[in-house]
C-alpha cells in the first residue's frame, strides 16, 4: 500500500479579488519537490476570483420558501436526516431551518445547481457560505481544469517544479466497490454525478465509505479516480475546517448571527487552502 506525507501550507485569507496565484506561489516557495501534489480548496479560489453571490440581494421564490420552511425542517429535520445518520445538533438545526435567510439561499440554489442540489441539506452543488462573510456563498467554479493548469503552470514558472495540482470540494464522494459518485456536478473524470440529493441519501443511507471530492486533477495522465480520492482525503484531514465547518459553526466559533460574521473576523482565523502531499519514499 502506498504510505504518504502531508503538509498543511497556511496563508492569510483569500479575499475576494486576490492575486490567488502570487499567494499560492509564495506559500509553497522552498516547499515543494518534483512529483508533489498539491491540494486547492476549490472555496478558496471561488472566494478570490469573486465567485461569490450576496444573498441579500435575493428575492426568494414560492418554491425557495416551500424548500426552507417545510422540506428542510420537517423532511430533513425528521425524516433523511435521521436516515442519513446526523447528529443531534445537525437535527436540531435542520428543525430550525431560517425561513427568511434560507430561502434566499435555496433560490440561489435553484438559479445555479437546479432543484435536486436545492433540494440538499447544505452546499447545494457548491454552493457553501462556511468561511465567507454576511450573507455571501461561494459558487462552484466553471472549468475547475483550466484553473489547475494556470496554477500548475505558475509553479513551474515560479518555482521550477514540476507537480500534480488538485482542485478539491468538501463535498462527499461516495464508493461502491470499484464505483465512485457524487451528488456535486462536474467531478473529475472516473466519478459519477449522481442526481444531487438522491445521491447523498443513497450514499449516507448505505452507509457507503465516503470522501472529499477532486474536481480536477492536472499534471498526471495515470491519476485515478481512487488514488484522487485518496490524496483529497488526506489533504482534507490534515487541513482543518478553517472558520467552521457550517454556516451554524462558524457564528458559533465568533458569537454572532449567521449573517454577523465580518471579513476582518475571517481573517483573524488560520487557514490552510493549500496542501502538500508527498508519496513516502520505502
């Protein structure tokens, strides 16, 4: 089995409109070896290339309200949520859905990802607000390769390294024997996208093994989904969770509403958007 190392690389907080790849060259300078690959929260580089909506400004549907006031708190507060296996605290808020805050989220949902990502309890398609400030939540961004290869390319003009560069979602990949899917669009190539919410259940309701998901993975030709899967995995344990994990987590962690959190409360905080993993030498 292959054994590998892994480095968390923290910078300051990538606010929207950085210079993302003057920050990631900086971080990794002196770090990394030829073969390395290198991890990128998708989040971040939405966040710094302003791929990001403010929900404020959103006038919510019928259907947006029907999402937020019943199918999150009832459907998802009692039913799924206690199929997929959530927690207590998970429940509880699902049962206290925002109606006024969450519709507006579910319409940017539906705008963006379609019903069945709506539909989902949370990072609708990757659609995520943890680690952003106010009302803002990051998009999942277009082509995630091009964005690997502009990144991949400055290291090797910057750095002289030659790397395999990752784009990664906290979204769950789920495994099926030699299977893999996802209810998040446009992974890489080797995993299924599979109808958005019926894909979570079905995953969670299986109890199936699951991970972060690669969106794109440039620099290798021979990288499959598996080992993908595998080096996501490690980049997403040894990363943290920054701000929080959830919306719920990250007011929580600073005391305030779910709207309350200010970009300069953000940046008070570690983050780690970049990882190194490193295959060990036998």
């Amino acid at each position: 089995m292959t054994k590998y190392l892994a480095l968390a690389v923290e910078t300051s907080y990538w606010k929207p409109h950085e210079n993302y790849l003057y920050k990631i060259t900086e971080a990794l300078r002196g770090k990394l070896l030829d073969g390395d690959f290198v991890v990128v929260s998708e989040k971040a580089i939405s966040i710094a290339t302003g791929h990001i909506v403010d929900e404020a400004l959103v006038e919510p549907s019928r259907n947006a309200k029907f999402i937020a006031g019943v199918w999150m708190r009832v459907v998802w507060g009692y039913g799924l949520g206690v199929l997929c296996g959530f927690g207590v605290r998970l429940l509880r808020r699902l049962r206290a859905y925002p109606a006024e805050s969450g519709s507006r989220h579910k319409q940017v949902a539906l705008e963006r990802t379609g019903l069945l990502n709506a539909l989902l309890f949370g990072s609708e398609g990757g659609i995520d607000g943890s680690n952003l400030a106010y009302c803002y939540v990051s998009l999942p961004l277009g082509n995630v390769e091009e964005f690997a290869q502009r990144i991949r390319q400055r290291i090797q003009e910057e750095l002289g390294r030659d790397v395999c560069v990752v784009i990664a979602d906290t979204d769950k990949t789920f495994r099926f024997g030699n299977f893999y899917f996802t209810p998040r669009p446009n992974p890489m190539r080797g995993i299924h996208s599979l109808g958005g919410v019926v894909g979570y259940v079905l995953g969670r309701g299986l109890g199936l093994k699951r991970g972060s998901t690669p969106l794109a993975v440039v620099g290798r030709r021979c990288v499959l989904a598996g080992e993908a899967l595998t080096v996501t995995n490690i980049a997403d344990r040894v990363r943290g969770v920054g701000s929080g994990a959830t919306v719920w987590d990250m007011a929580s962690r600073f005391g305030v509403a779910v709207d309350g959190v200010s970009w300069e409360m953000l940046a008070s905080v570690s983050h780690k958007p970049l990882v190194i993993v490193r295959k060990k030498a036998c």
